[in-house]
C-alpha cells in the first residue's frame, strides 16, 4: 500500500512572521508617526551700516624717461626724494610711507610696423596713509609741488571696522529672528527663539577708491570721502 499524505491549500493557511500573533489584524501607522518632532525654519537676515572712513592712503608717485636709462633713474630718485620729504612735512610719519611698484622699463614706437625704440621710462610709485581725512586735498597738492606727476588712487578705509562689523552682525541676527517670529505667527506654530544653526554668509566693510587721473595746481584738491556701507548677513535655523 502506498502512504497516505494529507493534502493542504498553501493559500488557506494563516501566515506567521516574527513579531506578529496569529490572525492579527494589521493597521497601517498613522502618517504624524515617522515625522521628526523637531521641525526646521530656515530664514536669512542682513543688517548694512555706513560710517565715515578714518583714514586712507593715498597712491602716486614720481615717472621720468629719458633715453640714458641711467639719467632716467637719477632724475626719478631726486624727484622722489623731494616728494617723500613733502610728504614728511605735511605731517605723515615715515613708518606710513612705503614703495608699491618701482620699475624700469624701455620704451618703443611702431612705425609702419617696425619697431622702434623710444626710451626707458623709469616709475617708481609710493603708498602714504594718513588718518587727517580733510588735509588730503592738500597732502596731493603737496605731493604735486614737489614733483609727483602719478596721482593713481585714494583707498578710504576704517581703522576699525571689526566694530561696526559686529555691531551689524548683531542686527543681522535680530532681523533673521523677526522674520522667523512673523512667518511662526503666520503658520500659528510655536517658535523655539534659540537658533538651531547659525551661518554667517557677510563681508567686511568694503574699502571705497577715489580714483583720479588728473591732479589739480589749485590751492587744495577738493577731495570728498563720503561714507562707507559696513554689511552683516546670516542664514539661521530655528526650530518648532
């Protein structure tokens, strides 16, 4: 006789796994169940100062050319001799006088396409910072007297810009904290007012160039600093 074997339906039989009893039912977890109980706003803020710059310094200098590369360099280091003591006299001290560029370089015409030398153009240009904003039209017109014919730039500066910085910093973060509070009051959440994360995204204060390709003879250069912008910004995440 051959065995019997019982014969099953595979689809009849309740399934089992681990964790779950037999012939339990199964509900699907409510959707609030897997959201993180902290939730994220993330806002930008920005706070833009002005203040009158403190100081600046002033860039020229002295160019001579001559086809004797030797006179050239003679000619130019009198002319800047004489300029350096101007500017001593006027009051700047020497620790604030410096050499930016010194050069020595020949010269060439082109005529019908041949090239045809000149002479040697010997430049030599200093940087003089001073913090007496109004003399500056008449630290030029000195300069000027004495022999400098290179008036490049003015580069108005503050001494201390970290403070107004900070200063900006701080309203940059109480501005990125009203618009949190607005949008939270808007959304009618709860606001957590302690920052999540703070990135500060800013600049420092920009210099400002005053660039001046002419000089003036008269009896002072009018020169106007006007104010430079001091500008904060962050990107902050709060929590709710």
């Amino acid at each position: 006789m051959f065995p019997i074997h019982n014969s099953y339906n595979r689809g009849r039989l309740p399934l089992k796994k681990a964790g779950v009893k037999m012939n339990q039912e199964y509900n699907a977890p409510d959707r609030d169940h897997y959201r993180n109980d902290e939730h994220i706003l993330k806002v930008s803020g920005s706070e833009t100062l002005s203040a009158a710059p403190d100081q600046a310094t002033i860039t020229l200098g002295v160019i001579t050319e001559d086809e004797d590369p030797q006179k050239a360099q003679q000619a130019n280091s009198q002319a800047i001799a004489n300029v350096i003591a101007s500017l001593k006299s006027a009051g700047i001290p020497e620790e604030q006088l410096k050499t930016s560029d010194y050069r020595i370089d020949p010269q060439y015409d082109y005529i019908d396409g041949k090239e045809l030398f000149k002479n040697y153009k010997v430049q030599h240009i200093i940087q003089a910072q001073t913090t007496d904003i109004e003399k500056i039209g008449s630290i030029i017109d000195t300069a000027v007297r004495s022999g400098a014919n290179s008036i490049s730039s003015i580069r108005f500066s503050l001494s201390n810009p970290d403070a107004y910085y900070n200063q900006a910093l701080s309203l940059a973060l109480k501005n990125a904290y009203e618009k949190a509070l607005s949008m939270a009051r808007t959304l009618g959440i709860s606001l957590n007012p302690v920052p999540n994360k703070v990135e500060e995204l800013s600049e420092t204060a920009t210099p400002m160039f005053y660039q001046t390709s002419t000089f003036s003879k008269m009896a002072t250069t009018p020169i106007q600093p006007g104010e430079l912008n001091i500008t904060a910004s962050v990107m902050v995440e709060y929590t709710y």
